[in-house]
C-alpha cells in the first residue's frame, strides 16, 4: 500500500491499521532528526485516510504536497493554515488511485530534464556535467549566455538534499532568463548564467535528508581536502571562471514562513547583501512577498559561528577572492510567505523577480574587470 521505492522516496510505514498509517522519516545517515518524506500510496478502498508521524515536526503548514500525476504537478493538501504538525488525512475516491506524497512540492531529475528539454532548441543555454557523484551519476552544469558578457553569476540548489522548493524558484531564474523578452535578452548578453541544480545530486535522487550527514553536509565541504566530488569540483570551477556573483539557494526549517538573505558578518560582503535586497524588496510580487527587513544578519537566530563549525559553506568559501562582489545564501519557505500560499507558479514568478535583481545589482553596483 505505501513504498519508499520511488525516485525521492523515503519513509518508514510502522504500522497500518485499517485507514490509520502510523510513519516516519527515514534518518538515514543525518546526524539528528529531520523533516523530508516522500512516498508513494496505492488505496485499496475509497475512503478517509489518516496518516500520522511517530514524531512531530514532519508536516508544514499547507500539510503534505499531493500529485496524482506521478510528480507532474502538485497540490498542497490545505489551502489554509493546518497547527498539527503530525498529522494530515486524504479522501480517496475510488479503489486502486495511486497518490504521491511529500513534505514538499518535489523536484527531481526529471523535472529538470523536462525543463532542459523544453529549451533544447536554445541556443544560448547549453548542458555539461560538472562531475560525477559518489555514485556516477552525472552532475549537471547549465550555462546561459550570448556573445561575450561582463558579468560571471554561479546558482547552486540542493546541498541539501530534501530542499525542494528552491529548485522551483532556480528554474524560475532560469526560465526568466532564457525568454524572449527584452529583459532576458539584456540579461543573457551581460551575464554569463552558471547554475548546478543538484548539487547532492545522489541525495536528491535516492531521498536522503541531506542536512547534518554525518561526518558533515555537503554545504559544509568548502574546505580542503573536501569530501564530495561536487564542492571539489565548485571550488575548482569557482577559481577558474571567477564568478562576480554566487547566489546558493535553500529551505529554512519546516515552520519557516519568510524568504532571507543570512549575512556572513564580512563588511564588503554584508554592505552587497544590503545592495541586492533592497532591489530585491523594490520588486516584490503579491503571489510571494520578500521583505529585506526579514533578512538574517550573523550573530542573530542560528546565524552564529557555532552553525559553521563543521565547516565552510560556498559562500564562506568565495570570502576569501576578491574577484566576488557578492556571494549570498537565500533561505526560501517550503509552503507560505507569510500569510501567503505559494505554490510551483508562485516559485517560478519568485525566480524571474530575483533574475531582475541580479541583473539591476550588477549592472549598477559592479563595475567591469
């Protein structure tokens, strides 16, 4: 009735008692508990399902995203605030449906590959693989260009694993910057666009939590002798290409509810933060609302050196060349802004506004060689 044995998959069935399932996240080789499930369920009946985790801290606000297109398209579960946390429950409608669920809006390899191959015939957007995963599997590198540009931007999403929905907003990025608009024409003549969408490519793919795998995580790996072939291979490309702009994107906590920017404490690197978000507020959009004032400055919350002490994250990393005007870390919510509900569209509108401000902060603020 339930498996884990889909690309993403991970949860653990503990008992199933007529239309009561009790689960819980498979941990895996994360240092303490997380939050990313995701499973397949096939109904042997129609009726009310209730599903409950062992532990709370498993389901967001909107409870579980659905798809009953096998991860074509998803729906939140609740279109209005949910305060249980353990729980959600599903109608079905007929004998034999066969349901999707996550703690988020899924994305994977095959998400990625159908936005690629929408854009196939582009011939400003080319695809190669930045290095193989542990397990061979290739890492892609995107880039978006014409001509010569002056500006270099490096986006990466996913170091950790189970962070789905800033692969909606980074395609969102993408797909702004690829069109025919005037501002996408402007944008790929002046900016050379890098971006790698899995970073923990094995992770995304076979379901791991990601956050705090031991010895430590993938955005923890900015360091020498570093563990994984993808933060080898980055450092190695940042040094080459020497991009003017890193933006490396992720998910707070299940219960976060705004979208920041989280300060390095690094004056020249604090002072283009407050650059980029003040253009990045100008452009706020209704269906998912950033406010600078959110923003996360080092020293406040989980924003301390005692959360870099496993190591350097991508934009710690990029402190050290002068060549990089900015780098930044964005922290995007799985289910609202706010009081706001967003969703895959939403996402994608987000993206384009931060494209926007990219090209406005460079353009304006760095100046060229």
């Amino acid at each position: 009735m339930i498996t884990a044995r889909i690309p993403g998959g991970n949860i653990k069935v503990l008992s199933i008692n007529g239309h009561d399932i009790e689960l819980d996240v498979d941990r895996r080789d994360s240092a303490n508990d997380w939050f990313y499930w995701s499973f397949l369920a096939a109904f042997p009946e129609p009726g009310v399902y209730r599903f409950h985790f062992a532990t709370p801290g498993k389901v967001g606000s909107r409870g579980p995203a659905v798809s009953r297109d096998r991860g074509q398209s998803w729906q939140w579960r609740y279109q209005t605030p949910q305060d249980n946390s353990q729980k959600f429950d599903y109608e079905c409608q007929a004998a034999g449906q066969e349901v999707l669920f996550c703690v988020g809006m899924q994305y994977l390899q095959h998400n990625l590959d159908a936005f690629l191959a929408e854009f196939s015939s582009k011939p400003a957007l080319t695809r190669e693989v930045l290095c193989r995963s542990r397990k061979g599997r290739e890492v892609e590198l995107t880039t978006i260009r014409e001509g010569s540009p002056s500006h270099t931007v490096l986006l990466t999403a996913r170091h950790h694993a189970g962070e789905m929905m800033a692969s909606h907003v980074l395609e969102g990025i993408m797909r702004a910057t690829l069109s025919e608009s005037d501002f996408g024409k402007k944008f790929r003549r002046n900016i050379a666009l890098y971006t790698v969408p899995f970073v923990d490519k094995d992770g995304v793919e076979e379901g791991d939590q990601g956050k705090n795998r031991l010895p430590h995580d993938y955005a923890r790996d900015y360091q020498d002798p570093g563990l994984y072939p993808e933060t080898i291979a980055l450092r190695q490309w940042i040094e080459t290409f020497k991009p003017d702009f890193i933006l490396d994107l992720h998910c707070p906590l299940l219960t976060g509810n705004r979208a920041y920017l989280v300060g390095t404490g690094d004056p020249k690197m604090d002072a283009a933060m407050e650059q980029f978000s003040r253009r990045l507020d100008a452009l706020r959009i209704a269906d998912a609302p950033y406010f600078r004032a959110d923003n996360l400055p080092f020293g406040s919350g989980w924003n301390t050196a005692k959360n870099y002490t496993q190591g350097l994250t991508i934009k710690h990393y990029a402190l050290q060349f002068p060549f990089v005007a900015c780098a930044q870390t964005m922290e995007i919510p799985f289910a609202n802004f706010g009081a706001v509900t967003v969703d895959r569209p939403a996402m994608l509108h987000f993206g384009a506004t931060i494209a926007q401000a990219i090209l406005d902060y460079l353009m304006s603020e760095v100046s060229v060689g």
